[in-house]
C-alpha cells in the first residue's frame, strides 16, 4: 500500500493539468476540450513509462483500481453513450474510464439476486437446454438498453462492469476534437501485445493507403498491459490450465523484465498513432474484457461517425477490393444495424479433465452449465454496425463474462435477440477463386502466396 501511495505522487502533477483543463472545457469548450482530449488520451501512460519504477507503481494503481467488479458514480449522471466525452475523465489518473458508471438507477436499484442464486444451484450438472435467458439476469434487455441511452434511472445494476481505462488512444482515429476526415469504416485488430512483427507485416501490406482507392478506412490494434512475472498457468473453478500459446511464447523473451518491450511499445505508439491500449492484462484469457473493452471505446468515440466496424485477429488480413466492393452494396442507414460473420458449426462447451492441463477451451460447469453456446461467430472476421456495437457495449455490463470472447459475444446476441448472419464473404481457409468471388479475408500465412500487396489484386 505503501508504495501505491508513493505512486500517487507523480501522478498529482497529470491530474492537476486535467482538472484545470476540465475546468476551462466549460469556459471555451472548443480550444480547451481539444487540450483535454490529448491530455488525457495519452498523460498517463506517458507518466507510467518514465521508469521502470513508475511503470511498476501504475500497474499496482490500476490493479487496485480494478478490483472492484462494480464501478459506480453517484456524483451524476448522464446515458451511454455520454453526451460529452469530458463525463468519462477519471481525474484520479487522468484517463478516460469506459466503465459504465455514471448511468442513472432509481433509488432502490439492485441486482437481480433471486436469478444470480438460481444461476449458483446449476453447480452440479450440465443443462440441456437452449435457454440461456438467466445468465445470470433474465431482463427486458430491449426497455435496459433503450432507458440507458436516453439517460432514464434503471432498477437493476450491472453485475459486470469493472473499471477499464483507455491508456493511449489513437491520435487521429475518433478523435472528436480534430477529425479532419469521417472514416467510412475502421478496422479493429485485436493484436498480441508482444508481436511488433504481426503488426508491422499488416501495415506494409493489406493497410496501405494505396490499395484503398477513393475510400476512407482507418485501422485500430487494441492491446492490453504486460505484467512483471507473467506466467502462463492459471486456475479456474478449481482446474488448472497451462497456456503455450504464440503469447506465452513471446513473454517467455522478456522474461527477466517487461520494461524493455515497454519502451519499444512507445517508440511504436509514437510512429503509427494506431494503438489503444486498456488498463488490464494482455493475455489469452482476458480477450473478453478485451473485446468489450473495444466496444465501449467505439460507442463512446466513434458511434456517432462511422457507421461499420470490421473486427479481426490478428492472424487475418483483408482483402481491399473485395471490402470495398461489399461495402457500397449498402447504404450507410443499413450498415449501421449490420451484423455477419462466419457462424461456428459446432457449439459444444469442452469441460476440464482432471490432471489434464492443455485445453484452452474448457469450460467447468460452475462457470457455464450449459452443453451448448448459443451460435456465434468465429473471430477471425466479422462485421458490426454502429447500432450494434453500442448495444453490445451497454448490454455487456449486465451479463456474466465467460474466458471464451467468441462464445461470450455469442451470448450477448443471444440476450439482446440479436440473430447472427453468417456472409460468405468470410471463410476460414481462403483460396483465390474464394477472393475472385469476393471473400474479404485470407490467413496471413497464405496471403502472401494469394495476394500482390503491391496492386492489391489477387496472383
């Protein structure tokens, strides 16, 4: 606690700044928001890079910070997503905190703890059942979302929804105050923290701004917080995994110390300006927070611009022409409330053995008693409207996370009544004829073989 205290320290001079700038936000609004904006869109992680001391103290603030599952203000109020981005400020840091804590509740607001202890009685056995409406709150999602957004107090309070901060934003992607050009689409890379290489091999090939001709599209990779003394073993209900993922495998080369990597993620920051970065742990099992982190950025920054998202691993690239050509098919209105995808055949839920560690994918029954997921897409490629995304972002604060991304999402279509679509224009194993026909993505190990990354056509 000590040494959290000390590290408050240095962070006094960041808030000082943010408070004045808040402050004169509401004298000259334009100017001074702009200043606001940069401030905190970056002060902190700036601060928590000096030293390697520093960078050990915020990463004890933020873990700290983020042990509540819960976050709640009651200084005021406003909907999702906020009337202005200065209600998402932290000071403490600054930073903007997308949690959603400053929703309206009526005065006896709770949590709906008759279906939370209902979920708690399924422990012991496996259901066969395709309801998944209690999971763990049976709501009107329809009337909840729809009260969030116009600002209207709500009886029941999220039962997920911890504090994430946006550590660096992307200077010129959503940036209200200085967006000189509306992109027609942004691409979400959901991006390993440690692989630099992955990261540059798409931007000399599938994101040149030459292979996109008179369309405007910018591309985003979210990244999470490496930790000292990582380690690839967790515990889950009780069952061990072990994680020999390409994650591990790159931690494992800076082992003795994350601060090295640190500062060539800065250098890297600085050069591309296409990095967001959240408060939490970079690893293969919080890809979920991950992934709602992602949407919250994007109904808070983005909503109100850009009508399409196209969200991908990082193993995937796109295939310019072929997104091009989808995408004017279709009127921006109907963009918005889009969703496709490619839907995963087989839902089964893989339970844990005992003693066997190597099941990335194993789900304990207390974690998740159903034998099936409700259908979702695979990750790899799929595409949501603006509509759509600030939907997930709200929802996802009242439903229980679950390790698996692709199988949460699904979840959140579920309770949302949301209807999957698979689109052909998505496949797992791309070959050309797929790309000649108008598949808009391809594995990266065979892209090469498939594309010319110079034209931008297929080989």
């Amino acid at each position: 606690m000590m040494r959290i205290q000390k590290g408050l320290l240095f962070i006094t001079s960041g808030c000082v700044i943010c408070i004045i700038a808040f402050w004169a936000a509401y004298n000259k609004p334009d100017y001074y928001s702009l200043i606001l904006y940069n401030i905190c869109g970056r002060e902190y992680f700036q601060q928590c890079i000096r030293s390697k001391t520093s960078w050990i103290r915020c990463i004890e603030y933020l873990d700290m910070m983020s042990s509540e599952m819960n976050a709640f203000s009651y200084k005021y109020s406003s909907g999702w997503p906020p009337y202005s981005l200065l209600n998402l400020i932290d000071k403490r840091l600054p930073a903007f905190s997308l949690a959603l804590k400053y929703i309206p509740f009526v005065k006896n607001a709770n949590i709906s703890t008759d279906d939370v202890l209902t979920y708690g009685t399924w422990q012991n056995y496996e259901l066969n059942d395709t309801d998944y409406s209690i999971y763990p709150q049976n709501l009107n999602f329809s009337k909840l979302i729809s009260s969030i957004e116009d600002g209207i107090p709500i009886q029941t309070k999220p039962v997920n929804n911890p504090e994430m901060f946006a550590l660096r934003l992307p200077k010129n992607i959503c940036n209200p105050y200085k967006n000189e050009v509306i992109p027609d689409l942004i691409v979400l890379v959901k991006s390993c923290i440690y692989d630099i290489s992955k990261r540059d091999r798409a931007r000399q090939t599938f994101m040149q701004n030459n292979l996109w001709p008179n369309f405007n599209v910018q591309f985003v990779f979210v990244l999470g917080l490496p930790m000292e003394n990582e380690s690839n073993i967790f515990k889950f209900d009780g069952f061990t995994n072990a994680l020999e993922t390409n994650w591990w495998s790159l931690s494992k080369q800076y082992a003795d110390s994350k601060w090295p990597y640190l500062k060539k993620l800065e250098t890297e920051a600085n050069l591309h300006e296409d990095l967001l970065i959240g408060s939490f742990h970079d690893t293969y099992y919080n890809l979920t927070k991950k992934l709602i982190f992602t949407y919250r950025w994007l109904s808070a920054f983005c909503s109100k611009q850009v009508p399409l998202y196209i969200f991908m691993d990082d193993d995937y690239d796109l295939v310019p022409r072929n997104v091009i050509q989808f995408y004017r098919n279709y009127t921006k209105a109907y963009l918005r409330n889009m969703t496709g995808g490619y839907i995963r055949p087989c839902l089964t839920v893989f339970r844990p053995l005992v003693n066997e560690t190597s099941s990335v994918w194993a789900m304990s029954i207390k974690e998740f008693p159903w034998e099936t997921y409700p259908p979702y897409y695979y990750g790899l490629t799929y595409l949501l409207g603006a509509s759509v995304v600030k939907h997930l972002a709200i929802g996802s604060a009242f439903i229980k996370e679950i390790r698996i991304d692709d199988a949460y999402l699904g979840i959140l279509f579920n309770k949302l009544n949301i209807k999957p679509t698979h689109l052909n224009i998505i496949s797992c194993d791309t070959s050309k004829s797929d790309i000649l026909s108008g598949v808009i993505n391809v594995h990266y190990k065979t892209s090469g073989q498939l594309m010319n990354w110079t034209s931008g056509m297929p080989k």
